[in-house]
C-alpha cells in the first residue's frame, strides 16, 4: 500500500515548521535577556543613551552662542552621549561630562545639541543599554526594511 501524495505533504512541511521555531526562539533568547541582564556601572568612554527627552546644560554655551545657544540644549530619546568625565564618588556635585556622539556629517539643528557637543549630565538622564520594546521595534524596522 503506498500513501497517496496529499498524505506526504503535511510531513514535509513539519520540518520547515520545526526549523522555523527553532530559528525564531535563537533570535528571541538573546533579545530577551538583554534588556533583562544587570547595568554595569557607567564608567569614562562608554557610550550611554538618553533616557527620553532631555534638556541638558552645554559645558561651554559660548562656542554655540553664535548658533542660537544660550546655556541648554535638548537631547533627543536614545541620543548617543560618549563619557568623558565622571563625577567623584565623595562629591556631592553628580554632574558627568559627555560629548553627543553623532557623524561628522551632522548639523546642528536649534533647540538639539550641536554635534560633538560637550554637554554635562546628571545619572538619571542616562541609560547603558535599550529598552527591550526599543530593540523589538528597532529590529522589526529593520527587517521589514523601513
């Protein structure tokens, strides 16, 4: 007795099936744990992200006055900020040195901070690492190509 050719094509589809799932937990796992794991402490050169919109003091308003500066500037959500100095653990004064981290390429668009502007920061203005919902979205973008 053989099995007719309607009865074969579910049992070919089930290894597709099968490699399908086990290609989209490899990408889920790590996607997941992340966002999940610990921050380690901020130290000088990384690169922290802000934490949502952010009005930040320039560290010299002077060189940008001719740009429309006064003291502040807005930092974008997830604008890249490099440390260049941290504040010292005794000091009551928690303010930390940044650089904004953007392409040379980069204008400066009034209220945003100039590229490559020094910028100081207060620890709650940071993040280390992406929200989880931020990395879906950004990985769906990309994948869908938008």
């Amino acid at each position: 007795m053989t099995a007719s050719p309607s009865s074969r094509e579910p049992l070919s589809r089930r290894p597709l099936a099968t490699l399908g799932t086990v290609f989209l937990l490899v990408m889920l796992i790590p996607l997941t744990l992340y966002p999940l794991a610990p921050d380690e402490p901020v130290s000088v050169g990384d690169r922290v992200l802000a934490e949502g919109k952010q009005t930040v003091a320039l560290a010299d308003p002077g060189r940008y006055h001719a740009l429309g500066y006064k003291t502040s500037c807005v930092l974008e959500p997830h604008d890249r900020v490099v440390i260049l100095r941290m504040p010292q653990q005794s000091s009551a004064d928690q303010t930390i040195l940044g650089q904004r981290d953007s392409g040379p390429e980069a204008r400066p668009q009034f209220p945003f901070c100039p590229p490559q502007a020094e910028v100081l920061l207060l620890p709650h203005q940071i993040i280390k690492k992406e929200r989880l919902s931020v990395l879906i979205k950004e990985t769906v973008r990309r994948l869908a190509g938008l």
